[in-house]
C-alpha cells in the first residue's frame, strides 16, 4: 500500500521525502499551455506542484458545479502525475490568493446574517455541499489510491483572521468525513500568535514568508511537535495594484539565499513559480486604509512571467535546487510563439445606452439593492430612476455602496466616485433635472481577498440614494456581467463621451501569444472571441493585456472593449512583449 507520512521528516513508502514545489494556478492559465508550464516546474528540480482550489469559479451558482475547461481540476492533477509530479492541494473554502473574495462565491453574500470563515451554521452548510462535490474528484487521486497528492491543507492563514479553533476544527472533519486520507497541513505566519490561532490537531503547522528564512523556520520549529519544517508560501516575488506606481520586484540573490536556508532545514514551496492571469473579473483587492484592487497581470516576478517564458530567477532558483535534488534533462513539448500582429481600427462602437436593454433585463424595486441580492457576482450594474419631483440635481450621496460609480444626468456624466468617495455627499452643481433620467453605474473592482473586510463585500448599491437631502425611490436595476456581450448590436447608435463598447477584427494567418496594447484607453475590460481577457486601466502599471495563443483563430478574430470613462482611441495593437511598468 502507498503510504505518505509525516514523521521527523516526511516519508514516501518509507523513504525520507525532501518536498521541493512550486506553485501553478490552474484556473490563471489556458489549459492548452498546462503542460508547458508543469515540465518548466519539473526542469528546475521541483518534484512536487502546488494549487489552491477556488471555489467561486467551481460552484459559480449555488448548486451549479463547474470542473470544466480552466476548471478541469481533476486533468490538471492527472497531467502532473503522467510528467511524474506529486501534488499538494490546498482546497480551503478561503484561499487569498489576490483572487476574487479569496476565492469564496459571491452568492454567499446575498444571505442577510451571514458570517465567513466560521462555525456559522449557513456557511459551513455551504462548505460541507461544495465538499462532498468536490472531494469526489479529489478523494481518489489521493497517494494511498495510486494517485499524486501527498498533502492537503486546511483552511489557509486563519491565525492572520481569527482564532476559532472549532471552526478550523470543523473543517478538518468535513475533509475527513469526505474521504480525505493524506497528512493534513495548516499555514499560516512565521510568528507565535499566527501559528497559535491558526493550527488544528492532526495537522502539521508550516509557515509563510519571503525572508529571513532561518529566524522563520525557528519559531516554526517550536509548533511541530519534532515534525518536519516546511514554508509553504515561499514567497519570491509580489503582486500589483492598479495605481501602485510600478511594477514589483524582488531581489533575486535574496530570493536565492533564502531558498538555500530553507532547504538546509526542510521543505519548500515556492510562491509563485508561476503566476498567471486574473482574466475576466477575477482579481482580488486588498483594504487598508483605502481600496487597492489588483491588476490582471498575475506576474507575481515569478520564476516563469506570466505568459511561462524562463526568467533570470527561474536559473537562480534551479541552481540552488540542484545542490539538494538531482535536476532532469528534459525538452519543453509545448510550441510557443510571441507574435505582434500590430494595429488594429475600430470597425465599431455603440453607446451603452443604446444597447442596454437588449444585453441586460431591467429590475424593478423601491430600493437599489446589490448585485448579489439580485444574483449577480462580477461586472457592473446599472441602477436608473427618473427625477419626476426635483427641480434642480443640488446633491448625492450613495450608502453603502462600492467600488466604483459612473454618474449621469440625461446619459451626460456628472461625477464619478471612487471607494472612500462613496462615503460622502457630494456637490452636484444644481444641475436643472425636472423628469431627468438619472443613470448610476457601479463596479464591482474585485472582492478584498484578505482581513476583516470580507463580509463587507457586496457590491453595487446595497442601501440607498440620497438627493438633496432625502431618500429617492423607485429604480431599474440592469445587472451587467458581461456574459452575453453576443448580444451586442453595434447598429444601434454611439455618442463620444459614454461608456461605450468598440469592436476591432485581427485576421490571423497564424496563432501565438500577443499582448493587447490599451494606450490611450481609460477604464473597462477587453474580450477575445467572447473570451473576458481581464481588465485594463490607464492608471497602470500594467500597460497591456496578455492574450495566450490559444485564444487566437487562425482566420477572424474579433476583439471588444467595453470603455466606461469615455475615453476611447482609434485604434488598439497586438504587440509581441508584455511592456511591464
């Protein structure tokens, strides 16, 4: 029988077992190019990959189960086996990861009371259904069955979070109960409270961190019992914000170093081997003192960029790794080219308003409520009401509402707000708005995926209106996913200064990877063959949107932007490099 423990070290049918992984995100990259990438982890010495398992993009509706496509979990761990790679799957219903509310469903947001990450009886209810489906496909690729995982984790960085043991205790025994049978792990922060509040019994504690990998292996040491160590996020690299300023780094001879330091000691995953895409509306946001939502570009400065091209770190790091583990002679299957297929024009545009009743069904309700309580997850929405009382527009202010709202009077824009500016009431002019038509158009920038703001995360407007100082009444709400930009008839009129949609066509003789330039674009999001690349933002510093070759036909293509700010160019390009900034 296959046997992986976890004693003084981790043993493999008996053997002492150096983990060395790095970690793949299936759902941030095409599954054409899987493979690619997985023989790039197993060349650099890695004998193990690692993923998260988002839950929002596997049960997108309550109910509704989604393994297909980039969802295929059950391929991607079987594909890493057949290369000869063991898996560590980390399938927390909360994973962070910079990905949309940490990977939880947006529909757990409609329920009024609900608590996140807890022993509250709805959620946990959620999580036992949404297991039993998922521990289906996982259960029998388990070591001890002949498959590839060696370790799961339970829960992800809840000492960061909370300290509810019975819910990390809870949740141990739902994977247990649906057949879970390899060692168990936690992570959580190098430090005492961290450790403390995140563990549960039967699970080994391991740690996440970038630096000073010694001093964070010692405390780690003091909480696994003589047990082996291992940083399960190595983290070698950082995300983007859109606003950040630039394009983060790490130091790669840092990088080297503390990878050197760790596996003197133990065992390793490294955080990112490769990063990936946040494609469609997928990103994550982090909340500190104000909102910072995440850019498309996953790039992480990982060992592969985020298209899977070798970088200066990927040698670093494989040096390193051959001083601990022997380093295959392997070819890369996977033929890959980077074309620039240059400008494209606008072949064309029609206005939002045009078109809005055709691409979404109007809502009717007294009060404006959230996208999720009228069960939509991502994108934006349109709330619209006509002003029959007020004489003049003299304020608004908007309650509980977020991230971002585009305003207009008669289809005319009169201010846009942005987080913090949501609080506030603000100066509308005294704009003259007798049966005006009001139209307030929201966006969802992405669930925080980290601290205490995660139940605070419903998006639209989940409260009220005010104008000139008191409650206005009586809207429709058009919820806007983007899902079925098919319907789109680009007949129906355009007026310059709207949000607006804007087709393009390439004509391929041949596919490769490209990355769409957005120079002189404001805010919106691209599509590619009805494909949602992400979004784009002209604040940077990301400066295009990759498109992986096999989204591309050869023959016709066709290309939309969606563009709420009304700034909108001629022309877009296809250009061969990702210009990072």
């Amino acid at each position: 029988m296959n046997t992986f423990e976890v004693r003084d070290k981790f043993y493999l049918n008996g053997e002492a077992f150096q983990i060395i992984s790095g970690a793949v995100h299936y759902f941030r990259i095409v599954p054409e190019y899987w493979r690619d990438r997985l023989e790039k982890l197993k060349a650099m010495g890695c004998n193990t990959v690692e993923t998260y398992v988002a839950w929002n993009v596997h049960e997108p509706e309550k109910g509704k189960f989604c393994f297909e496509g980039m969802y295929d979990i059950k391929r991607f761990v079987e594909l890493s086996a057949e290369l000869g790679l063991w898996v560590i799957i980390r399938p927390s219903p909360y994973i962070c990861a910079e990905w949309e509310f940490g990977g939880m469903p947006a529909w757990l947001l409609a329920e009024d009371g609900m608590r996140l990450r807890s022993v509250h009886g709805p959620f946990l209810k959620h999580v036992r259904d949404y297991f039993q489906v998922l521990f289906e496909i996982l259960k029998p690729l388990q070591f001890n069955y002949g498959g590839p995982i060696i370790l799961m984790q339970v829960e992800n960085e809840y000492g960061y979070y909370s300290s509810d043991t019975a819910y990390i205790d809870a949740l141990r025994e739902i994977m247990l109960d649906n057949g879970v049978t390899v060692p168990l792990i936690t992570s959580d922060g190098p430090w005492d409270g961290a450790l403390e509040r995140g563990s549960t019994k039967g699970a080994l504690p391991t740690a996440n961190f970038g630096s000073k990998a010694r001093e964070q292996l010692k405390v780690l040491s003091k909480y696994t019992d003589g047990g082996p160590l291992m940083c399960t996020e190595f983290w070698i690299g950082w995300f983007d914000s859109w606003g950040c300023g630039k394009h983060n780094t790490s130091d790669m001879e840092e990088n080297a170093a503390n990878l050197d330091e760790i596996l003197k000691e133990g065992n390793v995953n490294i955080y990112m081997f490769i990063g990936g895409t946040n494609f469609g509306f997928m990103n994550g946001a982090n909340y500190y003192d104000e909102l910072s939502p995440d850019t498309t570009s996953y790039d992480y400065d990982a060992a592969l960029t985020e298209a899977g091209a070798l970088t200066p770190k990927y040698h670093a790091l494989k040096a390193v790794i051959s001083k601990y583990a022997p380093i295959p002679e392997l070819s890369f299957s996977t033929q890959i080219k980077t074309i620039s297929y240059g400008k494209l024009k606008c072949i064309g545009r029609v206005g939002l308003f045009n078109v809005l009743e055709t691409i979404s069904e109007g809502i009717e309700s007294v009060f404006p409520v959230s996208m999720e309580r009228v069960g939509q997850s991502y994108g934006y929405i349109l709330y619209r009401s006509t002003l029959e009382k007020e004489k003049q527009l003299n304020n608004i202010r908007l309650y509980d509402a977020n991230d971002r709202a585009n305003i207009f009077l008669n289809h005319k824009p009169i201010i846009t707000l942005y987080d913090l500016e949501l609080l506030k009431g603000h100066d509308a002019g005294g704009l003259a708005c007798e049966n005006g038509v009001l139209d307030i158009l929201v966006e969802n920038m992405g669930r925080v995926n980290y601290g205490l703001k995660l139940d605070k995360q419903r998006k639209g407007i989940d409260s009220a209106v005010e104008i000139n100082g008191h409650h206005h009444q009586n809207w429709a709400l058009y919820p806007l996913p983007l899902d079925n930009i098919d319907k789109l008839d680009f007949s129906r009129g355009y007026t310059e200064g709207r949000p607006a949609f804007y087709r393009f066509e390439l004509n391929a003789q041949e596919s490769g990877d490209t990355y769409l330039d957005f120079e002189g674009w404001g805010k919106g999001c691209a599509f590619i063959n009805g494909f949602n690349l992400g979004r784009f933002w002209q604040v940077g510093p990301q400066k295009r949107l990759y498109i992986p070759g096999p989204l591309i036909r050869k023959g016709k293509n066709e290309i939309i932007l969606f563009e709420t700010e009304g700034k909108a160019g001629e022309t877009i390009s296809l250009e061969a490099s990702p210009g990072l900034g």
